[in-house]
C-alpha cells in the first residue's frame, strides 16, 4: 500500500506582476516634491488660472513682466492635468507626480519587454534604474527631469513598440520632442541624440532608395522649429532680445558667458 506524504509546508508562489504592483505603489506613494517644484508649481498654477500676479513674488524686467529663470513647459503640462483633475496647490503637485510614476514605470517595462526581458528580469532592471542611476530619483517627481525623462521614454516607446501607421508615429514623436524643448532649451541636445540614434536604425532601409522615411525625419524637423521659435518669442517679450540671458537680470555671478569669462569655477 503506498502512502503518499503530504508536504505540509505553504507554498507561496510569488507573482512578478504582484511585485510590480506594489513597487509602483510605493513609488507613487512616495512620489512628489523634486527640484524646484515650487517654481513649476507656480506655472501651473499661472496656466490653470490664468492669473499672472501668481508670478508677482518674482523680480521685474525692464518689460514690467515677471521673471522667473524656470521655464514655463512642465508648468503648462502640468496645468492642464490639474484642470483636468480639479486639483490646485500641492494636491496638484502630487497627482501630476504619481501621474509621471505610473507613466515612466509603464514605459520603462514595455521597452525592456521588447528586448525580451522576463516579468522578473525587468522588475530588477527598473529597480536598479530607480536606485543606483541619477535619472532613478526623478522617476517618480514633480520636476522638470522628471518630464523630460517621460517624453524621452515616450518617444522610444512609439518609434520602438506602438504598431501605428509611420505617419502618426512620427507625429507622436514629433509632439514629445516639441514638449521637450518648451521643458528646457537644452533638451535640444538631447532631441538631436534621440534622432540619430532613431536615423542610424532607419539607414538600412534609406539605404535601399526608401526616401518616404527622409520626409519623415524633416516632418519632425518642424516640431523642433516651432518650440524652438516660440521660446527666442518668449524671450523677446520678457526680455526684449531674442537672445539675452535671463541671468541678465539679477544675478551678476551667471549673467554672462563669453571668451573673457569662461566660468572655470561654476
């Protein structure tokens, strides 16, 4: 007569999905202030009310315009997240930051998805990603790095994964690199970056006479244009000079940056 033993000991099987989940919990739980979020908060604001005395606190051009050195493109996303969600202050702040977290941790997993990572493998990608690179502590963060990381991560999730017709991928990427740009002028190095890496993919088949992708990469080309032209606007009007530093204003250790002042120590 055989006796079968029974194994009397749990078994507890562990979900990768389930440790997702709850690492994404706590990341949106623990997500919120990054670096001068007060100053996005206060474009935020501004775009929601359309108020511009939220700006007074700000010192004054010789336009009369307030002047902040924190460029206005998280504020504007940002703005209208929290007019879609009837949230102000720092309740907006921590939607639009646990927004950010879920988005950049879906975008992170999908990518690696596509190189064949395991459920498991690309849980600890990302929890590397998240601890030990600088680019992990504005995962989860209402800043501006934390946005440029969102449409940096958008763009290649849609050039790599989104099986939409080559048009309206290029659309896509098109809207992420203007956003980019409106967050932080120097974004644009890192727009050009993103684009050779998505041309020299593409050159095989430039290569073989299929000019359509070429026109595609000169349809992005405007995208990049027109934030680019509405920022020297931007300048102009606050400013009066398309080109003048905003360190003009105020601050004599940054104001300026040419042969005779090479800023060695900043």
């Amino acid at each position: 007569m055989n006796i079968k033993k029974k194994n009397y000991l749990p078994k507890i099987i562990i979900d990768a999905k389930i440790l997702f989940l709850f690492f994404l919990i706590f990341l949106s739980f623990i997500s919120g202030y990054g670096a001068d979020s007060f100053h996005y908060l206060n474009w935020a604001i501004y775009f929601k009310s359309g108020n511009i005395d939220v700006l007074s606190s700000y010192s004054k051009t010789e336009n009369g315009l307030p002047l902040s050195t924190w460029y206005y493109g998280s504020g504007l996303i940002s703005g209208f997240i929290s007019k879609l969600f009837f949230v102000d202050g720092t309740a907006s702040m921590k939607v639009n930051s646990i927004i950010l977290t879920v988005s950049n941790i879906f975008l992170l997993f999908k990518i690696l998805e596509k190189y064949k990572f395991t459920q498991f493998s690309n849980l600890f990608a990302i929890s590397l990603f998240y601890l030990f690179l600088p680019a992990g502590f504005y995962l989860n963060k209402f800043s501006s790095e934390t946005w440029t990381i969102f449409f940096t991560l958008l763009s290649i999730f849609v050039y790599e994964i989104l099986n939409l017709r080559k048009k309206i991928n290029f659309f896509l990427i098109g809207i992420s690199f203007y956003f980019l740009i409106l967050i932080k002028p120097i974004n644009i190095f890192l727009v050009l970056s993103i684009i050779a890496i998505f041309f020299l993919k593409d050159f095989k088949t430039i290569k073989k006479k299929n000019f359509n992708k070429i026109i595609y990469y000169f349809f992005l080309s405007i995208f990049i244009i027109v934030s680019i032209l509405l920022l020297i606007i931007y300048h102009k009007i606050l400013l009066g000079s398309y080109f003048q530093s905003f360190y003009n204003y105020g601050d004599e250790i940054f104001k300026s940056f040419h042969i005779q002042n090479f800023k060695r120590s900043e």
